[in-house]
C-alpha cells in the first residue's frame, strides 16, 4: 500500500501501463482486500492528468484531500460526520504539452520564440510518447525536416504526415476535429495551423460567455492559447504537435479509463457491494474518470455515485445533445442511461490556460478564426472552460463559497464557474471546490 506522508484519509493507489492493464496486481490485491473489511463507507476514485512524474500526482491528490479532510473535519458540510472516507489513487501515464509554461512546473513561456532548436527540443521530448511502435523513428524524421519548414512546401507537408501517424487512430469524432485532422492535406493542415490560435477571456459572469475579443498578445483574463502570439509555419509546427500530444492522451486517457479503471471498480463493487463511489478527474484525468463511467459496450454500466470533473480536459460538446444538429456528444450515454446515480460537478473557469490550448487550434483546423472563438459558443470549446454545453441536463451557476445552499439533483450536471477562484489549470485545491464535492456526496 502506498504511503503518503500526512495524507488524511486511507490512501490506496493502482497504477496503470497506457494500454489500461495493472502495472502491479498486488496494488488491487491490497485494494480489494481493503474494502473487503467493510471499514469504509464512501471511497474518491482520483485520477490526474497533466503529469510525467508520479509524485506530481500524489502531490496533487494531497493536497486536494488536505481541503476535503478541513471542510469534513469541521463539520462545513452536515452529514459527513456519518460517513468514513477512503481514497483511490489512479495514476496513469501521460504528457504533458510541448507548451510548457502552462503546466505548473513548466519553464518556457507564451512569449519564447518559436525556434528550430525549440522545435526539435519538443521532438526530442516526445519520443517514447506515443503508443506506434515506431514513432521514434518517425520523430528522428521529422526533426530533419524543421529546418527545411520554412521555405520547403514538401517538407511542411512531410512534417504533417509524419506527425499525424504518430498515435494510434481510435477515438476519432467530430467533437474536437480529429476527424478533419486526419483528413486534411498536410499542406492545408500546416497552413491552417500557422494562424494565431488565442483563447479570448470570458465574461465574468454564470459560465463565461465572452462580452468581449481581445487580439492576440494581450494578457487581459490570461487565457492565452497556445500560438496565440505568433504565425508562421514554425508556429504551425508546434500547433501540430501540440494537438497531436492532445489526441494521444485523450486516448489514452479513455483507454485506461474505459478499461482498466472500469474493471477495477467491479471488482471493488463485486467485493464491497455497499461501498459509495466518487470518481474525481482532473485535466484528462476528467476524460478517464468519464470513460471509466461510460464502461465497454458489451458490459452493463458500473454503479457511480457522483462524478466530479475538476478542470477537465474534453469537449464542451461531450455531453451534448445532437450539438452539431446530427451528432451527440461521445459520453452522451453517460447521462441517457444514467450511469452516475447522483449528481455530476464541472469546475470552470476562463483562466485555465492549458483547456484553451487543444480548442482553439481546432477550430484553426476547422478553417475557423480561432481569435474570434474560445468561449461556449466556439463549437469546440473545453468543457473546463466553458461547462457542459447543449446538455439539456446541465444548469449553470458559480462555485459558492463554504456554507452556501447548493440544491444538487440526481442525474443533473451542474457548470460550476470559478472565475474569481481558480486561476490556473491545476489551481483546484480549494476549499470551496471541497464543499461543493462534500456536499454532492451527501445528497447520495
């Protein structure tokens, strides 16, 4: 069992390869044979995102619950006294962008230029990324091309291809324009990459509609995207990479989800039947939580309490009603057939960087202005940015401050707006974010 020093609940943790298959099957033994006691009564299943190093991960589940643990222990939040928590870490290998300033131990900012160097350095620090068997040696073949991109059509086109085949191809949907990125001459991809993409900062208001655009390069409301100060085929390039890295670990992230958390939790279900549980998932880790939730289509749905998604990396459009007059939203299901008994919580925010980045530079390749998009009416904006959207289910509000009367329903989703709170992507360990998880547990 994994042992992290000071955390306030029981802390257990299994860890998963990128296919979904336990890394360590002694992790779900002790896993198992905890909840098997019957000590607990509601178990946080916690997945992360956004991180190379584990510890970064248990860092970040430390000092979620540290909130959690000060709201429960102070009785904010009426019930808890009754319940007995325990906590699931998953951990799960993932990537973070190329565009380093946007994670929290990044060093590189929105303002470095974009350099052969720089773009080489990218390439190096994507090998052993993806899931082809040989694409490090299509990124070897790429990196030869980066000085050629400038002046070479061929080369920019060769560079697209060799990029685009780097991840597999399983889950692509109209939601965020992978089915056009693989479609696209590679030409007109690097073409329409090489505009400015630019988040605008949204209106301060319910869920953050923008009241207004402003050009790209200025900082008001800081969610600037990714290439939003420069155009250029360089620029392109690290677009491409950018979102290749998204659609890699958007994967992935539903692969382990859909798979390997999803079995685990039968198993925990088939051991503990009375057991509560509460699937929490920040960045991508709110794309595995939602696919651990959505399940394999040949078994019935797992039993899901609540689901909280804090800053989550997926579409706006995810739970969406024909968001497209034709399409739903790839977790639809997720609601239809009511597989989260309780309610679902989705923190946003117009100040989370790093949710801009993978939807403006759809709409760039959508053939869209993506300086003029971002907000909830982009059709491909983030869910951790602007909410659920046409999800006749959801209602929007703000995230309240501790002791507020939050009405939470079953089966409804609620945008949860934090402007004036978070102010990053991975600024989530607050205490009025910890109410509102408590207070959702409680109405189950």
């Amino acid at each position: 069992m994994a042992n992290i020093s000071g955390f306030p609940f029981q802390y257990l943790e299994v860890q998963f390869d990128k296919e979904g298959n336990v890394f360590d099957q002694s992790e779900v033994d002790t896993v198992l044979n905890f909840v098997s006691q019957h000590t607990v009564t509601d178990l946080f299943v916690i997945s992360h995102g956004w991180n190379n190093d584990m510890d970064e991960a248990r860092g970040l589940y430390k000092r979620f619950f540290d909130r959690v643990n000060d709201i429960a222990s102070n009785e904010k939040v009426p019930g808890t006294d009754s319940r007995k928590f325990a906590v699931l870490g998953i951990l799960w290998p993932s990537k973070k962008f190329a565009e380093e300033e946007l994670i929290p131990s990044g060093a590189a900012g929105i303002s470095s230029a974009v350099t052969v160097d720089f773009l080489q350095k990218q390439l190096d620090n994507l090998k052993g990324v993806f899931d082809k068997a040989d694409a490090d040696v299509d990124i070897e073949k790429a990196k030869q091309l980066v000085p050629q991109l400038e002046n070479s059509p061929k080369a920019q086109r060769d560079f697209a291809d060799l990029i685009r085949q780097l991840p597999n191809r399983r889950e692509i949907n109209p939601e965020d324009a992978s089915d056009r990125f693989f479609a696209l001459d590679g030409t007109e991809l690097m073409k329409r990459m090489s505009k400015p993409a630019f988040a605008p900062p949204a209106h301060s208001g319910p869920v953050g509609g923008a009241s207004s655009i402003s050009s790209p390069g200025t900082s008001s409301g800081g969610a600037a995207g990714i290439g939003s100060l420069f155009t250029g085929i360089k620029s392109a390039a690290r677009n491409l990479l950018n979102f290749t890295t998204y659609y890699q670990m958007k994967e992935r992230a539903g692969v382990v989800g859909r798979s390997g958390v999803n079995q685990l939790i039968r198993k925990i279900q088939t051991n503990a039947p009375e057991i509560k549980i509460h699937l929490i998932g920040h960045s991508f880790g709110g794309r595995l939580v939602t696919a651990a939730a959505f399940g394999p289509d040949d078994q019935p749905p797992i039993k899901v309490n609540t689901m909280s998604l804090l800053q989550a990396a997926f579409s706006h459009n995810g739970f969406a009603q024909r968001f497209d007059g034709s399409h739903d939203g790839f977790f639809r299901k997720v609601i239809t057939d009511s597989r989260i008994a309780g309610p679902i919580l989705i923190t946003c925010s117009k100040n989370d960087k790093a949710v801009g980045i993978a939807y403006p530079l759809a709409s760039l390749i959508a053939g869209q202005n993506a300086s003029d998009l971002g907000d909830k009416n982009d059709p491909f904006g983030g869910i951790g940015r602007n909410g659920a959207q046409k999800t006749p289910e959801a209602s929007d509000g703000l995230l309240e401050p501790v002791g507020a009367a939050y009405q939470f329903q079953t089966g409804k989703l609620y945008n949860l707006n934090g402007d004036t709170l978070i102010m990053g992507h991975s600024d989530i360990s607050k205490d009025e974010i910890a109410y509102a998880l408590l207070t959702s547990v409680v109405s189950t």
